[in-house]
C-alpha cells in the first residue's frame, strides 16, 4: 500500500516535467477569409430620348421594308461579287484617308502611317482602291472616325441617338459625323453626283450588312434594346482602344 502511494506521489510530482518536455501542437491562427471582389455594375445607358428614337427606329425599319431591303436585294442579286466587292473597296479606299486623320488627332502616328500606307498602296497598285491589295500586305483596314477622336479627348457620349436612315448614334457621334460631312468632297459637288456617290456608298454598307441585320432580327425580342446596347459597347470598345494607344505614345515621348 505503502509503495502504491509512494509511486503515486512520484508521478504527481513529475507530471508537470512530462508537460513542458512534450511539444505542443501548433494550433493554426483563424485568417479571416479574403473579400469576394464585387464588380461594378455597368451604368445604365443614357436613353433620355427613347420614347423619340422607338419611333425613329420603327420609322427606319418601315423605310427599310418598303425601299431599302428591295435595293439592297436587287443590288446583291444582280451585280456580281467582284463589282460589289471592288465598290467596297473604293469607299473603303476613301474612308482610310479620314481614319488616318483621325489617328492623327488621337495622337498615334503609328496607327496613321499605316492607313496612309494603305492608301498609296490601294489607289495605285489597287487601280483607285478597286483592290485591297493592302490587306495582303498585312496592312488591314481599321476603324476610326471623329467620334472616336472626341471620345479619346474625353467628350462624353450624350445621350444615345437615333438617326434617320442612318440608325444608331449619340449626341458626340452625330457631332462626329457633321464633320465627316462637312470635310467630306462629295458635299461640294453638284447635287446628281454628289448623291449618286452617297446613295451607292449607303447601298453598299447595307449590302455588306444585310447578313447581321438578319441575325439580329432572330436573336432578340427587342431589336430596339439589342440594337442599342450592341451599337453603344462596340463604341465603347472603340473609344477606349483609342485612348490606351493615345495614353501609351504620350507615355513614350
């Protein structure tokens, strides 16, 4: 009994030594977990005029119904490939002048001595731009256009617009547009000529777009708000490519 307690009285004693003499177990520290970013939604588009641009838009469609689609049908089925393509090319041709300006103004002369190459190129060796021999020379066709230069300058968009015959727009791309116009040749000659060359450079961009209207028309329940919201994120896409190329010459010089 004697030895029972006093080996009892052993192990209390050492019992303390066997704790510190064990390691103890690491217990991992809690880390609160890492907040879930949450992205911003896309601001609402400015449509203050859409009660006036549904009725555009429907008057539009009428005008393409009843005038627009017959041409654009008749032009397809009885001009051939070539002559359509080559009338492409040749207002593309024009179209490059204006978009090198552009690139200008936007500061990227890089961008512009390409489409001024592409000119020389396709009104010689292209016979007037009848040929996009830049285009196999690696040189493609880009888009650029005034309203794009103002975006760049960081004129904001306005309210979204839609025009008469010519479809969607916003208030900086219309202004965008008036001068285009306003530069542009053809305004100066006389009336025959001067519309005859706009009516086939209209005859033909709705030609070369007749398959994406179709499209269009079967993917949405609203072409209104499909229309509008396409038009407006490939503007988007555009102004905001313009002003990283800007911003990154700036940051070479």
């Amino acid at each position: 009994m004697k030895r029972i307690a006093a080996s009892l009285f052993v192990l209390a004693t050492l019992a303390p030594a066997f704790a510190f003499a064990v390691p103890a177990k690491k217990i991992a520290p809690i880390i609160a977990p890492a907040p879930i970013p949450v992205e911003d939604e896309p601001a609402p588009p400015n449509d203050a005029l859409e009660p006036l641009n549904r009725v555009t838009f429907a008057l539009n469609d009428g005008i393409d119904l009843i005038l627009v689609n017959p041409l654009v049908t008749l032009w397809n089925g009885v001009m051939p490939t070539f002559v359509r393509t080559g009338v492409g090319n040749f207002f593309n041709n024009l179209d490059d002048v204006y978009v090198g300006v552009n690139h200008v103004l936007q500061g990227n002369g890089g961008a512009a001595g390409a489409d001024f190459e592409r000119v020389a190129i396709n009104t010689t060796v292209g016979i007037g731009g009848l040929f996009d021999v830049g285009a196999r020379m690696g040189l493609h066709k880009v888009d650029g256009d005034f309203g794009q230069t103002l975006g760049a300058w960081g004129i904001p968009t306005g309210p979204y617009l839609i025009l008469p015959l010519l479809g969607p727009s916003t208030l900086r791309e219309t202004a965008g547009r008036s001068v285009r116009v306003m530069t542009d040749p053809r305004s100066y000659m006389d009336t025959v000529p001067s519309y005859s060359l706009m009516g086939l450079e209209y005859l033909q961009t709705r030609a070369d777009t007749k398959a994406n209207e179709g499209l269009i028309a079967a993917s949405s329940l609203d072409r209104y708000v499909f229309v509008r919201n396409l038009y407006l994120q490939k503007r988007a896409l555009l102004v905001k490519a313009a002003q990283e190329k800007t911003s990154s010459a700036a940051a070479e010089n």
